[in-house]
C-alpha cells in the first residue's frame, strides 16, 4: 500500500514539475540516484518503473539509465556475468564531453570484469576510470579499493599495498585521513598474508583508530572483528578471546561467521566442550559453503575429543560429502586466480612490448629530427663557413691586385710601357701635323708630356730609393746583419730588430703595411723573414740572421707564398714577389 502511494506521489511530481519546468532526467532517475547509496535495492526498483517507456528518452538518458542500473545491481553484490551492455556505456561516454560519467563507467567495466574473472581488462578499465579522473572525485577510493583486492587475490602483493597507499593519499589529500580505515586494513591484510606480523598489527590498530575517530561503529567492529582472528592466528589466545567475546553481538557486523570458528577453536583448547560446539553449530548457521565444510571437520575432532564418536563419524561423513564440492570449487578458482594472474602477466608483458615499440618508435623519430636539425644546422655553418672563405678569397685577392697594380705604377715595367705609349704619341704627332687640328696636336702633346713626367716622377723615386738603400747599406745595423749572416755568434737583439723596422718602412714605405694587408696572422719571425729577402739576402745568410737550418728557411718562404696568395707555389716565386712588392 505504502509503496503504490510513493508511485503515485512520484507521477504526481513528475507531471507538475513537466508543466512547470524542463529537467534534465526523469524524476524516478533523480530519486533513485539520491537513494543510491542508502538504498540500492529501492533505487533498482525505481529505475524498473521507467523500463519500458525507456525508449522514448533521448539516447543519453538511456544510457545514464543502463549505467546506474549496473550500479544498483553491483552495490547489491549481483554478479555481473555478461559486458556487453556496459561495453556500449562506456563507448557512448567515450565520445561525450562528460568527465564524471565517463569514470564511472570505466569503473562498473573493470566490475564486471572482476565478475568474470578477467583481472587484465579489470586492472585496465580501472586504470582508464583513475587516468580521466579528477583529484577530488568520489569514486576514486572505491577505484583504487578494488584494484587493491585484485592485485591481492592474484598475489601481486606488493601492487596491492601501492594502490591502497594511494587510497591514503586520496584521502589525506582531502583532508580526511581518518576515512582510510578500510585501507589500513586492506594493507594489514597483506602484511598478515606475507607473515609480516609487526606490520599487519600495526596497519589493524590504525585502522580501528581510523573508525572511532570517525565514530564509524560498523567500520570499527568489522575491523576489530579481523584484529580478534589476527591475534589467535600469531597465538595470542588471550587478547584474541577478549575482542571476539566483545564483538560477536554487534549488530553493526552483519555476517559474524568469520568470528564464531574462532571462538570454537579457543574454547575447544581451553576444553570447553560445550561452548566450543556451540560457536562451531553457529558457524553453520551463517557460513558459506568453505566454512561449514571445514566446521564439519572440525565438529568431527571436537566430538572425538569429547567421546561421542558416533555424532564424530557423522560429522565426518557430512565433511567428506562436501569435499568433492569443495575441491571443486576450490580448483575451478585457483585455474581462475592462475589464468587470471597469467593474463595479467601476459598483457602486462604484451603492454610494456607495446610501450617499449612506441617508446623506440619515438625515440627513433626523434633522433631522426635530431640528426636533420644537426644536418641542417652543420650545412648552414659549414655553408657559412665557405661563403665567409669565398668571401675572404675575393677580398684578398681584389687587394692583391691593388697592391701589385700600385707597384707596377712605380715599377721600371711602368716606364718601359709608358715609352711605348710615348713612342705611339710621336707617331700620332707625325700624322697630326698633316691630318689633324691644332687643338688635337695640343691634347697629343699634353699626353706626351703627361707620361714623360710620369716617368720621371718614377725615375726620380727609383733613385731616391737607390739612395735610401745605399745609404742603408753603409749604417751600422746593415754592417751588423752582415757579421751575423757571417758568423752565427753575432746575434740581432729585439733593439736591433726595431731599428731594421725603422729602415724599411724608410725605404719601402707600404712594404709591412701591405704584408699585413694580405696576412694579418704573420709572425715575428716570418715578418724579419720578409725584411730580409727584401734586403735582397739570400737564404743561406738569412738562416744564419735567423739561427735556423737553410731547410727551414726555405719551407717557411713556401709557406708564405701560400698564406699570401693562397696558392701553392714556390721559395723562388715567394723571393720574386717580395722584391716587386
């Protein structure tokens, strides 16, 4: 009765609120989305109301729809057997700018892999569900919970307590540590299963301290309840006793048949027969299959130990029963854990292959971008470097060109062309007197005249520089380069070089200029090289001036023809060049 009123009073909202404005989902999705984690059972029901109007909604409220009835369904602990449905979901919100949505549907997909045993694609779609996440969304603790108890019941312990420490974190992050107590007890778990007994209690009292801080009584007493069962498992009997006694009538833990076997055990140890059955005869009233197959066992010891054997054999026959059950049970689970565990292995295998390929893939591009850069980058230096050379080499050779035109202006060759000149002006005065007008027997003349000063202007320099070199040769410092190209003992000190510098550039004014024109690197030693080929002394003296071997001297004249003209050429050519110069 109650619930055709809920019905009614819904279509009575839903009617006023479609008059009255437009909503974004049904009302029954709206209400069942609020009861969703209180009642997951109501919300199941609500949704069935819109079932078969469902395909008269847009395509999006559908699937909004089928997502939160999987929710409903996984929050009752349904087994999922079957993900084509939640395949579709998950490819819907996909291609949806829907973040939320989007996670949650990776998460109920890896659920229903772990429903069906297929830890890889699980592990994956939770991956998936935490890679789109934002920091702060609700659903990320129950994400990584799940992926703790997946790596833990494949035995990859130490990803188990990686993945709980990010629940930790998540909260701590929050501000709300004391809401991982679920966590600290997932990681105790694992300490207990890898013998670690100091850590296992630790992670255990944290937890239940977790819990009370909170004032979460359902979560403190589910905790201690496991605390209770630790303690008789490293054979503290006593303490372990205490907190069993203290939790077994807590409303707060549903299903308590992990507590009673405890119980039995401890009082069947203390020889208390009777309290020892009783815990045993509850165990079968509340435990799956696993636990009342090993309490008939232990029913069997415990009647044997108290003497009635007959009530022992039935027991044991009872045991005995099951076992093919158990044992079927069990073995179809651990094929399940081993293949699961190598899927897991494989595609993890299979997925670093991947990542390597495309790691190596980029890594290969990238150096391939690498070496173009590099190739591209040398080109255009070694490119400038040439352009710079050719530049150079045209320059140097432009101001050779200046240098030996200006000293073929002042050179005996230069009067002996401008006689030729001369003589051609006679001829053309002959012709002039008979063919040709005053004026252009004037500018004839004048040319005439022109080159004859020329030449004397030449002569006069060619003479004055005779002098100079005579003069020269009668100083004291020439009279001191003469002992020395004699005698190696009569050396030429920095003082004496300064004043043949001095004397050369008195009588050949441009001649150090112009070497450093065309070689600006020259060298001491190669300028005093120079001087003295200049001054007309042959190599043999000069390697005596110099105090080196003729071989010597006479490598470094080919070397300066090179560096000057940047050519080869000989010692003989270097001579001839640094006379005209």
């Amino acid at each position: 009765m109650k619930a055709r009123l809920y019905i009614l009073v819904l279509l009575l909202v839903i009617g006023w609120s479609s008059c009255t404005r437009r909503t974004t989902y049904p009302l029954f999705i709206q209400e069942a989305v609020k009861c969703m984690d209180s009642r997951p059972d109501r919300a199941l029901e609500l949704l069935k109301y819109l079932e078969d109007s469902l395909s008269s909604y847009p395509e999006e409220t559908q699937m909004y729809y089928h997502l939160l009835s999987i929710q409903a369904k996984d929050k009752q602990y349904i087994t999922h057997t079957d993900d084509s449905l939640i395949n579709c979901i998950v490819e819907f919100y996909e291609n949806r700018d829907d973040a939320d949505k989007k996670m949650m549907a990776y998460y109920y997909q890896g659920s229903t892999y772990r429903d069906m045993n297929d830890a890889p694609r699980a592990l994956k779609s939770y991956q998936q569900a935490i890679d789109i996440s934002s920091p702060d969304n609700e659903l990320l603790p129950k994400v990584y919970n799940q992926m703790g108890a997946l790596f833990a019941y494949q035995g990859l312990y130490d990803e188990a307590i990686k993945i709980s420490q990010r629940q930790i974190d998540f909260y701590k992050k929050r501000k709300e540590p004391n809401k991982a107590s679920y966590a600290f007890r997932d990681i105790a778990r694992i300490h207990d299963v890898k013998e670690q007994h100091d850590s296992a209690l630790y992670y255990y009292n944290k937890a239940c301290e977790m819990a009370l801080i909170i004032k979460d009584s359902v979560r403190y007493y589910n905790i201690a309840s496991e605390l209770g069962g630790f303690y008789y498992e490293i054979d503290n009997k006593s303490l372990a006793k205490k907190i069993l006694l203290s939790v077994q009538n807590k409303p707060q833990i549903v299903n308590k048949a992990h507590i009673y076997p405890f119980l039995g055990y401890i009082y069947m140890n203390e020889q208390k027969w009777d309290s020892a059955y009783y815990y045993f005869r509850k165990t079968l009233g509340e435990g799956n299959l696993r636990q009342r197959f090993h309490t008939f066992y232990d029913l069997s010891r415990l009647e044997t130990k108290r003497g009635k054997y007959k009530r022992a054999i039935d027991y044991m026959n009872q045991y005995i029963f099951m076992k093919d059950s158990v044992d079927k049970i069990t073995k179809t689970e651990t094929v399940a854990k081993i293949n699961s565990l190598y899927n897991y292995q494989h595609t993890e295998k299979e997925n670093h292959q991947l990542k390597f390929n495309k790691e190596k893939q980029k890594n290969t591009i990238l150096l391939l971008l690498l070496t173009i850069s590099i190739l591209f980058v040398t080109g255009t230096f070694l490119f400038n470097i040439q352009r710079r050379k050719n530049r150079l080499a045209l320059e140097h050779e432009k101001k050779l060109k200046e240098i030996e035109k200006a000293n073929y202006v002042k050179s005996l060759e230069a009067i002996a062309e401008n006689n030729k000149k001369i003589s051609e002006l006679d001829a053309q005065l002959k012709k002039a007197q008979k063919n040709t007008s005053n004026l252009e027997h004037e500018l004839i003349l004048i040319q005439k005249k022109k080159l004859e000063l020329r030449n004397k202007e030449i002569t006069v320099d060619k003479n004055e520089q005779e002098l100079r070199i005579a003069v020269f040769q009668q100083s004291s410092i020439y009279y001191l380069l003469q002992r020395a190209a004699a005698d190696e003992s009569n050396k030429v000190t920095d003082e004496d070089w300064d004043r043949i510098a001095s004397q050369i550039d008195y009588i050949y004014p441009d001649f150090s200029k112009h070497l450093y024109e065309l070689y600006p690197q020259l060298s001491k030693i190669e300028l005093h090289i120079c001087w003295l080929t200049k001054l007309s002394f042959s190599p043999a003296n000069i390697a005596r001036i110099l105090l080196r071997s003729k071989s010597a001297i006479t490598n470094a004249r080919v070397r300066l023809h090179k560096k000057i003209h940047k050519t080869d050429g000989t010692s003989e050519q270097f001579d001839e060049f640094i006379k005209k110069l």
